[in-house]
C-alpha cells in the first residue's frame, strides 16, 4: 500500500512539474487589429502566446481565457542582429469583402519569435504579402 500511494504522489508531482513547465517562453502581446491563426479568426486584444505540447504554440487571449493551440510547421534560425523582445509577424493580404465592393486587409499569423531563441514558423503565405510585426514583452512569472 505504501508503494502505491510512492507511485500516485511521484505521478502527481511529475504531472505538476511537467504541466508548470509545458507553457514556457511566453510572450504577451497587444494585437490591434483582428487576424487568422491556424485557420481560425480572432479578434484584435491581448493574447499570450507559449510553446505547448509537440509541435503547438499556444495562443490565449487575456480578456476571455480561451486558449487555440496552433501548430507550426518548422523552427527558425535565430535572426542577427539577436532581437530584445518577443515578436509575431504577421503576412497581410489584401482582401475584397464577399461584397466585392470593400477592400481589406487580412492579417494571418506567420512567425513567432522569442529573445535569444530559435522562431516558429507557423504560416507560409508564397504570393504577394507584406509583414506587419507586433513586438511583446516577456510574461512575467
């Protein structure tokens, strides 16, 4: 019996440990205008963004809690010069309304990038786009 309850307390610490360090590097952001991650669209606001998981980044809006997990698709050399805060960019895309009668620009998340770190490629947009880049802080513990 007391081996089992060795085993349970050892699991729930490792859970513990483990859970506390799954949303590591994070940065916060304040995105002024509203875009698409992973295929989903989301309202301007301030998001924290973390590695999560194999693979997902984490994107949790501030003001309602939702968390979207999004993959990335590869990791990125660090830039040099090295950069001093965290930073998304974003491809914007100009856009018509289902209309056809209003311009607009879309804004899809493409790169994630932490000081001193290698970035995450999340998006790769190959026709004709500019970057629109939204610097952070990091999270504070």
């Amino acid at each position: 019996m007391k081996r089992l309850a060795l085993i349970v307390t050892a699991a729930l610490a490792f859970g513990l440990v483990a859970g506390g360090s799954a949303l590591y590097a994070q940065g916060t952001f304040k995105i002024p205008f509203k875009f698409e991650a992973g295929g989903k669209k989301l309202p301007a606001g301030d998001y924290a963004v973390a590695l999560k998981g194999d693979g997902q980044l984490a994107l949790k809006q501030a003001s309602t809690g939702n968390e979207v997990l999004i993959p990335f698709t590869q990791r990125l050399d660090p830039p040099n010069p090295a950069i001093e805060e965290p930073r998304l960019v974003f491809d914007m895309v100009g856009n018509f309304e289902p209309s056809y009668t209003e311009y607009v620009t879309d804004y899809v998340l493409a790169e994630f990038w932490l000081p001193g770190q290698n970035g995450f490629l999340i998006h790769s947009l190959k026709g004709a786009h500019q970057n629109q880049v939204v610097k952070g802080e990091i999270a504070k513990k």
